[in-house]
C-alpha cells in the first residue's frame, strides 16, 4: 500500500510539474492510470523525436527533456525497484535508453535523403544556409495556423482579430529582433498556456536551433497572452520544450477540422 501510494504521489508531482490536470486520487493508485500516462508521454516524445533531423538534436532534446523531470526524493536501493508505477522514474530510466539508443545507432538512424552516388565519402555534412526572412515568416505562420481554427469544443482558439494580430507580432520578432511595441494583449483564447508554449518553442527551434533561448520570444509571449500573467517567465523558460500531452494529435485534429 506505502508503495502504491507514493507512486501516486509522484505522478501527481509530475502532472503539476507539467502544468496537467490532476485527477482524483482514487484514479491515480490505479496501476493502468500510470500505464497510461506513461504511454501517451512516450508516444508524445517519439513522434517528437522523430521530428528532428539529426542525432545530436535528439540527443539535446533529451537532455531538455530530462531537466523538465521533477526531482524526487532518494530512495533506498531496494525501495527504488519497486516503484514501478512512477512515471518519473519510468521516464527517466526510458530517457537514459533512448540515450544510448541513439549514440550508438546514429549512423543508422539518421540517413541523408540523398547521396551523390559515385563518391566514396559519406561523412560530408551539407552546407547550412542562412534562412532568408521571408521563408523564417512563412515557417511561423504555417506553426501557428491552426490557431485560427476550432478546438475540440467546437470553440473558436483566436478570433480573426486577435490572430491577425498574433501574426503582426510574430512577422515583427522574426523582422527586427525586437517585440512590437504598444502591443495589445489578447485577453481570451480557446487554448492552454502549455499548447501556447511550445508553438513558440517549435517556431524559435526551427529558425535559431534550441540553444540559446532568445529570451525576447518568451517575452513576446508573456506580453501578447493575459493568460500567462500569473506565469513566471523563468517557469515558461524552463518548461519551453516541453511536449504537452496529445499536442501533436491535437494539431492534426484542429488542422483537419
């Protein structure tokens, strides 16, 4: 019973920690609730894995991902197997095979689209050209359209308005490097903090990579959105690359609606 009920106080702590609705208690010592939370997380993490272009950035969204985890108590060496219903702890044991996974798979894992056939030296990496403007606008609109669509409450996320304007704003940041100025927040969306989050971490990792953090995207954020007021922007800086459960699944819906 102690061990049944301390798994379920750790993913509690772990929903907290990601910003996620707690269900009661009587859910939570439920062994399929964990089975299931953990799976939706891996399943969220793969297809975000999979998104990513090479080895080392799979390898650097782990680490992220790894530092979101909330930090646990240290428990006894023959206590610690037996938590087997803790989602933190499943997700880290995951995360450190995945980890080797990917170090010692990379060659296979992550093969160009094309070859020059005839040559001998596969090791030559592409040359990186500097992404134009326009194209850095093109590819935040197309993140952030389905924002002007409908929720899974039939519930309209922006209005024309108010995305109009998130839009303005965006093509401003990405134009001058700056936040607009006067910017009048939106007070109402049909879409959580967390979603709102890592649309703008997806946005500055495909046009600046994910490190350093451009702390004026954070900034922009927190200034267009009434709803992260009560939202330290350190909590969001630290919680940027954190995958929302069901986003990706979400989006399709929301774009295919």
């Amino acid at each position: 019973m102690l061990i049944t009920v301390s798994c379920a106080l750790e993913n509690a702590v772990c929903l907290h920690a990601a910003c996620a609705a707690i269900p009661p208690f009587s859910e939570m010592v439920d062994k399929n609730f964990a089975k299931a939370l953990f799976k939706d997380r891996k399943q969220a993490l793969n297809a975000r894995f999979n998104s990513l272009s090479n080895a080392r950035e799979v390898l650097n969204e782990i680490d992220d991902q790894m530092e979101e985890l909330p930090d646990l108590p240290v428990t006894p060496l023959d206590v610690a197997p037996l938590l087997t219903s803790s989602v933190v702890r499943l997700l880290r044991a995951w995360f450190a095979e995945q980890k080797e996974i990917y170090k010692n798979n990379a060659a296979q894992l992550f093969v160009p689209a094309a070859q020059n056939r005839g040559t001998k030296s596969n090791n030559i990496k592409p040359v990186q050209h500097k992404i134009s403007t326009q194209k850095q606008k093109e590819i935040a609109l197309r993140r952030i359209a389905f924002l002007s669509g409908y929720n899974r409450m039939n519930v309209k996320i922006l209005s024309n308005d108010d995305f109009l304007r998130l839009t303005t704003c965006i093509t401003t940041l990405i134009e001058t490097g700056t936040l607009p100025r006067n910017i009048q927040p939106i007070a109402q969306t049909g879409i959580s903090n967390e979603y709102l989050r890592y649309t703008f971490y997806l946005i500055h990792k495909e046009l600046y990579t994910t490190r350093p953090i451009r702390p004026e995207w954070i900034d922009l954020l927190h200034a267009l959105f009434l709803q992260f007021k009560e939202v330290e922007k350190e909590t969001t800086r630290k919680k940027f690359s954190l995958v929302p459960t069901h986003y990706h699944a979400d989006i399709q819906q929301i774009v295919c609606f």
